[in-house]
C-alpha cells in the first residue's frame, strides 16, 4: 500500500461532507490512491445508493 501524498494533499474530505461527496471522495481515492481500501460500510453505502438511481 502507498499513499499518493499528492493527491491527498489536493482533495482533502470536505468537513461534514454528505452521503454523496463521501462516496465520490471515496471513489476517487481508490482510483488515486492504494493507502487503504473503501471501508465496507461505505460499500454498502454505495451499493444501496447506485441501486437506488
């Protein structure tokens, strides 16, 4: 696992973010960055939340 300090430097989690910025900060941590999966509770999230579009 390495961290892209770059990208984390650059896309900091907004401050009381919503279900939504979560889970695209989420998603694009994933596609940026290998430091940590998506934690399986927000996977949950996700799924309810793309089954629910």
């Amino acid at each position: 696992m390495t961290i892209n300090k770059t990208w984390h430097l650059a896309n900091k989690m907004p401050k009381n973010p919503s279900a939504e910025q979560r889970i695209n900060w989420h998603i694009q941590h994933a596609t940026n960055c290998s430091c940590r999966p998506i934690p399986s509770k927000l996977l949950e999230e996700i799924e309810k939340y793309e089954n629910s579009k």
